[in-house]
C-alpha cells in the first residue's frame, strides 16, 4: 500500500515498523489497536503519529485480526489520503511464536524498502529504523520526534537507543541501519542481539511515562480513563 506524505521537517526521515499482530488475550482476545480514543483507533492515532514525527515508511505487521486490522489501514489510507506515509502491510503468519518473531518480519521488511528505495546506500547514510507498538494509548508524534532527537545526538559508537522510564523499560526502539543489518544476520531476535550488546546501547532517560503505558489487561483500561478521563473503546464483534 502506498499513500502521499504530510510530515514534520524536524528531524531526518526514518522506517517506522508498527506492530499490531498480538492476541489481546488477557483483554480477552481482542485487537488492542482497534481500539478506539476521541473517535479514532489507536491504530490510526500511531500511524498519523509516526508520520508527522517523520517516517516516510510504515511497515505494520499483523498476525491476530488480521482481516480486521489491515481492512482499518485501507480505510485510514482512504480517509487521510496524503496525509499518511507510505503503508506496507507484512503479515506474521506464526503470531502465536512470540513478538519478537513480528519484530523480525518488520525488520527485514525495512531493509527491503532500504535496498529498492537506495541499493548503493551503506552504514551511516542508511535511515534509522524505530520499533513501535500499536497499543500504547498516549503516545503522540511529540513523544516520537523526543526520542529521535535523542537518537541523532546519542553517543558516538552507540546504534541503539530507547527509553527507560523509572528505571522501567519502555517503547519505541530505534536502531542505525547497520545494526538492523547485524540484528538480521546474528540468527537471534532483535531483543536477545539487544541484550548482548549493551556496548552499542544508549538509554533516554525521561520522566514521560508515555513510553511505558501500553495495554495488557483491563486494569490498564481503568487505569487510562482514571487518569486522563478519556474511555478506550472496545472494538465490536470480537
């Protein structure tokens, strides 16, 4: 799927991979992005989101709901027409593995995208990727545009950055293009190739717990309308 573009000139472009393949299972097996806030799907909100923060690409993978969820993709790149980045649908057809196997999916997707869009491109020049998930209810493209910024003025040697939030680990995660490269090669999910390199990771520190409320369980629902005095509402026929 391919779309026009409105985003912010703030920060250089990147891939953003969205996942939104999960089972919803301890909100009772429903799609976490199909639901809806002020009107509109967290999916929606992410990909407007991610676009104004700057991607030119959007990988979303799905797995779970998957006729549901690419169906709300088409309607959203119906609705907002150019004002949406480029949709690339990547389906995991194993979403039962484990998150980790969608992360992949995506990052191979992106570094399709990188070779048809600059085959000669290598190291430095290639765009950043960032890992983002669909469920998290408040994050917003000002939050994105933070971690980028941190990002691009990280620590020379460091290729990984994400946030970490009371000394909690939180979402999204951006690599350099050579470390998705590395990832892809190692044989290990993004996650593991993460946790034995800390030498190449850099935190960004922020007190914005943004990045690490997202949805699990229906105490997570309580806990949103009890503190922005907003309703997240639940998808039908699920």
């Amino acid at each position: 799927l391919r779309t026009g573009l409105m985003r912010s000139e703030q920060t250089p472009s990147f891939c953003a991979i969205l996942l939104a393949a999960g089972e919803g299972s301890r909100l009772g097996r429903i799609p976490k992005s199909l639901f809806r806030l002020e009107n509109k799907s967290l999916l929606v909100r992410q990909l407007l989101a991610l676009t104004a923060a700057g991607a030119d690409d959007i990988v979303l993978v799905t797995g779970y709901f998957y006729q549901a969820i690419e169906a709300e993709a088409h309607a959203a790149i119906h609705a907002f027409n150019h004002q949406l980045a480029r949709i690339h649908l990547v389906r995991n057809h194993e979403p039962q593995r484990d998150q980790q196997s969608s992360v992949m999916l995506g990052l191979q997707a992106s570094q399709e995208l990188q070779s048809i869009a600059a085959p000669n491109m290598q190291g430095e020049d290639e765009k950043s990727v960032m890992i983002a998930l669909a469920d998290q209810p408040l994050m917003d493209a000002d939050d994105y545009r933070a971690c980028l910024r941190f990002f691009h003025h990280r620590t020379t040697g460091r290729s990984i950055i994400y946030p970490v939030v009371a000394k909690n680990r939180g979402n999204p995660v951006i690599l350099d293009g050579h470390t998705v490269r590395h990832v892809l090669e190692s044989g290990r999910s993004c996650k593991a190739y993460i946790d034995a390199h800390p030498e190449q990771v850099q935190h960004f520190i922020s007190d914005n717990d943004h990045y690490i409320v997202d949805l699990d369980a229906p105490s997570d629902l309580q806990a949103f309308q009890q503190r922005t005095g907003l309703t997240l509402v639940a998808p039908l026929s699920f």
